[in-house]
C-alpha cells in the first residue's frame, strides 16, 4: 500500500514529522511482534516484550493528553501506527489500539479525574468497555457500583479501566448512562477470553464488588455522543474529535495491518510456490493468482481510502472546532464498515489463492485469517449496521438503530 494523500488539511509539517516517526518506531519492531505472535496466541495475552517495546517506543502514548505526558497527536497517526503493528501481529495492535482509544476517553474527563490517572504516573494505561453492564447507588460524593464488563481488551497490561454503568438519582431511577474512571486496583479480572481468533488480546472480564467511583471520576455517555465533554481544556485538538467515530474506527487499524501482512507474505511466497495438480511450477505463472493478488491489493487499498478519509473528517472537524453532525458521523460509520469488509475480504482472496497450506499451523496466514474473522466482528463496526445507519441518514432519519453514531 503506497502512502494515501488523504490527510486531515489541518495536519503541519511538524504533525507530520511526527506521525513518520511513530510510525517508524513501530516499523521497527514488526520482527519482534511477529517472532512472538503464535507465543501470544498460546499464551492468550500479549508477550511482556511486546508491551515493554510499545512502551519504549512511546507508542502507548499517542492519545494521552500532552500536560500529562502524552504525545496527543490525531486520529490518522492512531491509524497508521495500529496498522504497523498488525503486521506483526494482531492481538498486540488490538490492545495498543484499544488501550490508545481508552488513553483518548481518558483526555474527554474533568481535569481532576485525568490528573489522578496520570500526574503522579504518566505510564499509566487504560482498559476499557463501555457497555453499562452493572448496577450502581448513589451516595454522598458519587457512586457504589457493582457489575462485570466484557471483554476488555488490555485488562491484563492496565492501571486503570473505563466502565459503563447506569447512573442512578437519589430515587433508585436511572437517569443518565454513565463512564466511569475505575483504578484496576478496584476491580478483578475473570478469564473468560477463550475465543478462534484475536487469542492474544486478553480481552477477560472485569469484574466490580461495590466499588466507589467518585463524582468527578463520571462522564455521561449520551453527553459524550453529542460532543459535550467532561474536560475544561477545550483548546485540545484531540479531546474536540468526535466520540462515537473515534470509538468505531480505530477498531479499522489492526485490520489494515492484517489485510497488508497477508498480502506481502503471499506475494513473498508466490515465486516459490507450485500449484498442485496443475503444470504451473511457480504460483507466479498462473493467472488465477496474478488475479487474484491485484483483487486482493486492490481490496487492501480501497480499505486504506475509506479508513483515512474517515480519519480526515474526524480530524479536520476537530481542528476547525465543529462536532459532526449525526449524517457526517454516520459516514464515518459507513466508511469504517466499509474498510473492515474490503480487509476481510481481501484475506480470504488471499488464503484461497495461496493455497490449503494457508491453514497450516506453521503458517501466519491462518492466524491473520482468524484474527480478521473474530476482530471484524465487533458490534461496534458491524458493516450491517452501519450501512443502515447511513442509509437512514441519507434518507433523513436520525433515530431507530443504535445510539452509536
């Protein structure tokens, strides 16, 4: 995939600079993440070398506020990093996708809640689920709450978590949907994550036994999707992008990386590949793989478009300080199933044209196919969905399928 021209027109030279080098450090550790990927797989978390080289790399930083020790760069960067790193390998891009967007809904709280997650330890990383899967009482200076989240991708590498949660009034009666900032040290893990593909995400179940979640610690969901944030740091490009998009489409970048990864080992592999049964000796002779290849990288590269033209939008509304209106965010949803169904699509031509070794244990292919298969997968960007959001907005309607938009 050559470099895509499709970049927010806000971005500086200097964003820029920097965005190539993050992307660059993440380059540089692909062997590493791909010598441990079938370690990660069978271990069903991410390999500590792994994390400790993200980290280094400064990778875990990307959506963390600047004053706290964060590099708070956009949309486009978190994309592009998490596709490098799904070359590699796709658990360890799932969960530095996801403790990156979680970092992200860490910078959208009251400035109190964001200093106690990071002034004393800007290393510090977020899990997260947003479904408000618990119970919560209030109390005087906030919440008891009660409940279990899954599957929080990342749980097993964080120091803290985001939860959703029903907000009570004094009454008993739910009044808001709420996300809470939750220190992992108030909760337990249940391992529940026995899953075909995306193994090595980790993603158990959090698990809350009448914990208190401070007032201040507490942003409102339906609030957030409006655009109306817990900060007070309003001049922060970053925290103005749009809740619901930001949320969807990073899920996009580990499919990229996939999708590109599988692409460059059956182009590697052709020129030394025979077709059984048939006189062709390399795979390179035959014209079902020559097309199938330009099917599939044409595929991959109609995956990269709509992923960074989603990413353009978000980010250039963030700079100009407008919030999505509900049709634009719901183009954000359609481009983003747009990309995970081109990148899907694109690892089953692959793995079709490649040849039955593709389910070879030995074989990357297998575990990029599964972990595309499980990954794609998430409600959040369910292509369905979004493609009925979308119609329905084209067509005036703005209610009736999901909040999510």
């Amino acid at each position: 995939m050559s470099e895509c021209s499709l970049d927010r027109p806000g971005t500086s030279d200097e964003a820029r600079a920097l965005r190539a080098e993050l992307i660059g450090r993440a380059r540089e550790i692909v062997p590493v993440l791909a010598r441990n990927a079938a370690r990660t797989e069978s271990d069903r978390r991410v390999v500590e070398e792994n994390i400790a080289l993200i980290d280094e790399a400064g990778l875990f930083s990307i959506m963390k506020p600047g004053r706290l020790g964060g590099l708070e760069t956009d949309l486009r960067t978190e994309l592009e990093v998490s596709r490098e790193l799904a070359r590699g390998c796709g658990s360890t891009s799932w969960v530095a996708t996801l403790t990156n967007v979680c970092a992200f809904f860490g910078g959208l709280f009251p400035d109190r809640a964001q200093r106690d997650v990071w002034e004393g330890a800007p290393g510090n990383r977020i899990a997260g689920v947003l479904a408000p899967s618990a119970e919560a009482t209030r109390v005087e200076g906030g919440y008891r709450v009660t409940g279990s989240w899954g599957w929080a991708s990342g749980c097993l590498h964080a120091q803290w978590a985001v939860v959703g949660f029903p907000v009570p009034d004094e009454r008993g009666e739910v009044v808001d949907q709420g996300l809470a900032l939750v220190p992992m040290s108030d909760l337990s893990i249940e391992d529940t994550w026995y899953v075909t593909g995306m193994r090595g995400t980790g993603s158990n179940t959090l698990v809350a036994r009448d914990i208190l979640v401070p007032e201040h610690r507490l942003i409102s969901v339906p609030a957030a999707i409006g655009g109306r944030y817990g900060t007070e740091h309003a001049d922060e490009v970053l925290y103005r992008s749009a809740f619901v998009p930001v949320a969807a489409l990073v899920l996009a970048g580990p499919q990229l990386g996939l999708a590109q990864a599988a692409l460059d080992l059956v182009i590697e592999k052709a020129p030394k590949r025979s077709i059984s049964y048939t006189f062709y000796d390399v795979q390179t002779e035959a014209p079902t793989v020559q097309l199938a290849v330009a099917k599939a990288a044409s595929l991959v590269d109609a995956a990269h478009l709509f992923a960074y033209r989603a990413a353009a939008d978000i980010d250039q509304a963030a700079v100009d300080g407008v919030y999505p209106d509900y049709a634009a965010r719901a183009r954000v949803r359609m481009d983003t199933g747009a990309a995970i169904e081109n990148a899907r699509e694109a690892i089953r031509v692959l793995v079709s044209a490649h040849g039955a070794a593709s389910f070879a244990e030995t074989s990357p292919l297998q575990r990029i196919w599964r972990d595309s298969e499980v990954a794609s997968r998430h409600a959040v960007i369910s292509p369905a969905i979004s493609s009925e959001v979308y119609g329905r907005a084209l067509l005036g309607l703005t209610d009736g399928v999901t909040a999510l938009v």
